[in-house]
C-alpha cells in the first residue's frame, strides 16, 4: 500500500496515544469496529469547564490508516465544543491524509469514535447540552 | 516510498539497511547468480530454437533443454521423458487439473481437493464445476494437513484426480504425500501434487510417493520467473487433454516454443538443490528455531500458525494477538515479510488458509508470514527480531484490545458492531 507522508507521520508519530479515566463524568468514551473486521478504535474526551475539549486520548487496534485516522481525529476535536467535534466528517480526515479507496472505511470508523465519545459523555450529563452539564 | 529504488536512495548514509530485508521466500527468490550465469550464453551465442532439427543451432539449444529436463526429472525421482516444461506452477495446476479432467469427461467427473489449496488450483476446480464437474473440497485439521480417513471416504467410483499440494504457501506444512499416494493408487485415481513450495526444500520422489502429476514453479527455487514444469507419469500413462494447442511440443501436451535460457534456468536451480538440500535445510531450521525462539521469549500472546513439526524449515507463520498484521508490516518496514490481514488483500477478507485451519478471525487479521531462504543469514535473523519484537511492543501499547486483554475482560464478551 503506499501512503501519503501526512499519513505515514502520523503512524510513525501518533498524537495522543494514550487512556483518560472512563469513570471521570468530565470524559466521554468512544469505542468503535470489531476485532474480527481487523480494526477497533477507543477515542476519548475530557470536556472542560468552558464546554471545549480539552483532552482527547486514542488507542487503536489497525492498519496504518485506522492508526492516522484516529491520530488525527484525537488533534482535531482539542479545543473544539462538542457540536464544532460533531462537524468533523470522514470526508475530511479522509482527504487530508490522502487515503487510498479501500482505506476510506479508517476514516469513517474515525467519526464514528468521536460521535460516539460525544454522545457517552452526553449520556453521562443526561443529554443536557455541555455547556450546562460540565461541572 | 514506493519502490525498492526510492528506498536506496532515501536510506542512503543512515544508520539501516539500503533495502529491507528480504524475508518473504515463499512469495518468490532471487534467482541464483550459478543459474543466472548458466543461463546467459543461451540468450545470446546458442539462441536457436530447440525445435529445429536441421542446424547446429538448433540441435545446440535441444541439447540444453534436455539436460535441463533431466535435471529436473532427477529432483523428483522421474524419468526425463515425463517433464513437461510450462510458464509456471500456475500453468502446470491449470494443466493437470483440466487436462485430466477434460481427458476422462463422462467417465469421471469427480474432483477432490483441499480448500487450503493455493487460489490456481481452487480457481481451477471452480472452473471445472461449471463445466458440468462436482469438486470435493476437503477441509484441513488445526494443524493444517488433511485427515487421510477423510480422504478415503471422500473417493468415489467416478473420482479422477485428488490434488493435495505438498507444501503450502502460507503456513509451510508438508502434507503426507506418500500416505495420500498409497491411498490413490490402491482406489486407482490419479494424485496430483502442486509443490511448487517443496521442490528442493524436502526429499520427492514420485516413485515412493505414488505420485502421478506434480506441478513445478522456477521462481519459487532461484530459478527465473515464467518457467514451470509438469511431472506427468508414463507408467502407468496419465492420459490427459492439452491446453495450449499448436506445433505439438512437449509430446503435444503443451505446444510452443521452449525458452532455451529460462528452461537451462530451471535445470540449473533444480541442480543446485538436489546437491545443498540437505544442509541448506539445517541450516535454515537453526535460523527457523532461532528465530522464533528469541521472538517468544521477549513477546507473549504469539501463535504458530500450522503444524511445527510437517514444515518446511524455511516459514514461520506467527500471529501476534492484539495487534494488526497491516500496521505492523508498516512498522517493520525494514522487513519484506508478508501477511494474512484482511487489509493486505483486495478483498478485505483476512486469509483464507488461516481460516480454515480454524484460526478466529481477530487473530488472523495479526499473522505476519516469514520466509527464510538461502540468502538469510543469522545477522538478518536478528535484526528482523529486534524489529519486529519493538514495533509489536509499541502496537500493543496503543492497542485498545491489548489494554483490554490486561485487564480482564473478555474480548468476546463485548457487543461489537461488525461493519
């Protein structure tokens, strides 16, 4: 497969590796794929007092897109409101590390993580809006 | 980078190898510098068509290609008058399988085969269902090789050919060739054995063996690409119907000129091997042994894909739970290894032969193929070690699934949503 060197950097020197603790009310978990489909993504969040995350942590278990995809998606929901991280589509992430076709579906599970920590961490304040709910 | 050319010269000065190291010899070998040298002069001083009877060019390149036959035949335990020369293994499954089976039409209309099989052979046997043929596709136990009682209970009156290839490609286990050949020919059916995989790498013999068709790859033995061959027995004859039509070569069952340099090629590599089988195999299982020794010693959660003991010294199969085969072969990019990830082939199916040994499907999305060959040496051993044993420690590290396994819970327990 021959990649872009965005994503080639990425995978080399991913962003934000690392976990948040799933039981903080301040962090939202996101865990996207299946083993048996050859990729899982574990994207998280911690929300910050003015309602912008302030910290996004990824694990991931993939090819060297899935790894991109979700190091990229980790720098780019920091210092976003959850409905600006919500904006975030795979079409984005896609283009910007030139992933080849049979790669698109890395980027997709890469929105999936984030709408899916997005919307644990509203669970957890009662689907209240953040701005409200962050404590 | 995408070419092996880049590669040079980006890594030109620093401290790594020029090129990665080579560790994918099932995939194919260089050929030999001996063989190359021997093929030389027939591209250029005896350039004759082996086909012409009436000048000495001709009677020059006849007399090369039939030492190249009879060095061939000689691996194998034949006789030279049953080679056939093809352009490769591919061509030779094609031709014994269809040939066979097209030859006793009517009569015979059963296939056996095994569905770990090389995709040439499947591809074959799915062909010939269309045409009208029903195709037994035998399953494998966990350890790779076929249940002789299986087999045995899966030939019929109407059973024309079983194909069972000798090594596979993937996972390097060597099937009971002699077990399955005393089997057919009691219940007089014929037994074809693809190995292109096992030429030169263990002791053949079509005689003890019982072996009537056996395909043959150049490439796969440091000999050139585009040259195969087609061990098909005399005594008793296997009758079987020609593919390629024309001036009636290869006894007519593969017409075409024969490519004097390519099929000199093949002979010398044939050559070589027989005479450094025995300690290149050594050789190669110390480095094997080696090699996956040091790898479990510093990695746990490693598995050995197939059958250690019926295997070629030269493959180790091993998945590395937790983390992707793709993502690694990425950060082993130093290495030219190969792998069974879905995300490694087209059709984003992880490896079939993985499959149908019954490895699950999260731990064949992690199995990273290796090949040793006569070019390994104990210094690539270690270096291909160290590499993959960090970068497997650094994918673990970020692995969701690996945190997971740490602690405590079950994999299996959690609802994933397969996509």
């Amino acid at each position: 497969m021959s990649y872009s060197e965005k994503l080639i950097e990425h995978y080399e020197n991913p962003r934000n590796v690392g976990a948040l603790d799933k039981s903080d009310t301040s962090v939202g978990t996101g865990l996207v794929g299946a083993p048996a489909c050859g990729d899982v993504m574990k994207l998280q969040i911690k929300v910050g007092a003015d309602g912008r995350i302030e910290d996004a942590k990824f694990k991931t278990f993939g090819c060297g897109s899935a790894i991109a995809s979700s190091s990229l998606a980790t720098e780019w929901v920091k210092g976003k409101t959850l409905d600006e991280a919500e904006q975030i589509k795979n079409t984005m992430i896609a283009q910007h590390l030139s992933l080849p076709p049979v790669k698109i579906h890395c980027s997709v599970l890469a929105e999936d993580a984030i709408k899916a920590a997005i919307r644990d961490y509203r669970e957890k304040h009662g689907e209240k809006p953040a701005e409200q709910a962050a404590e | 980078m995408s070419s092996l050319q880049d590669m040079k010269i980006a890594t030109e000065g620093q401290n790594r190898p020029k090129t990665p190291i080579y560790l994918d010899y099932q995939a194919t070998t260089p050929t030999d510098p001996r063989v190359v040298e021997a093929m030389l002069p027939y591209f250029t001083t005896y350039f004759g068509n082996p086909h012409s009877r009436n000048h000495a060019y001709g009677w020059d390149a006849e007399k090369a290609v039939e030492k190249a036959r009879a060095q061939v035949a000689s691996i194998i335990g034949a006789d030279e008058k049953e080679i056939i020369f093809t352009s490769g293994a591919t061509e030779s499954n094609n031709l014994a399988l269809k040939g066979v089976a097209h030859f006793h039409k009517g009569k015979k209309n059963h296939v056996i085969t095994v569905v770990t099989e090389h995709k040439c052979v499947l591809d074959s046997c799915r062909h010939l269902e269309l045409e009208g043929f029903e195709v037994t596709y035998l399953p494998v136990q966990k350890n790779g090789l076929i249940d002789l009682e299986q087999l045995k209970a899966t030939i019929r009156p109407d059973t024309c050919i079983v194909s069972v290839m000798a090594v596979n490609n993937e996972i390097g286990v060597i099937q009971p060739l002699a077990e399955i050949g005393k089997i057919c020919r009691a219940a007089k059916v014929y037994f074809h054995t693809d190995a292109a995989q096992a030429v030169g790498k263990i002791p053949l013999n079509v005689e003890e063996m019982n072996i009537d068709l056996m395909s043959i790859s150049g490439h796969k033995i440091y000999g050139p690409k585009g040259l195969g061959a087609l061990y098909v027995r005399r005594k008793p004859r296997v009758r079987l119907e020609a593919l390629i039509h024309g001036g009636g070569q290869e006894r007519g069952m593969r017409s075409g000129t024969l490519p004097t340099p390519l099929c000199v090629g093949l002979g010398e590599a044939c050559a070589i091997a027989q005479r450094e089988m025995g300690a290149e195999a050594e050789r190669l299982k110390t480095l094997r042994d080696r090699m996956y020794n040091k790898i479990r010693e510093q990695l746990p959660e490693v598995y050995l894909n197939g059958d250690l003991d019926s295997r070629i010294p030269g493959n180790l199969n091993l998945s590395f739970a937790y983390v992707e085969g793709e993502g690694l072969m990425m950060g082993v990019k130093d290495i030219a290894v190969s792998s069974g990830s879905a995300c490694t082939s087209a059709s984003l199916e992880p490896s079939y032969v993985l499959r149908a040994l019954g490895v699950e499907e999260e731990l064949a999305h992690t199995s990273l193929r290796i090949g040793l060959g006569r070019f390994t040496s104990e210094q690539d051993v270690d270096y291909a070690v160290e590499h993959i044993v960090q970068a497997v420690q650094r994918l673990r590290s970020m692995s969701p699934l690996w945190e997971m396994a740490q602690e405590g819970i079950d994999i299996k327990s959690i609802q994933w949503a397969e996509h």
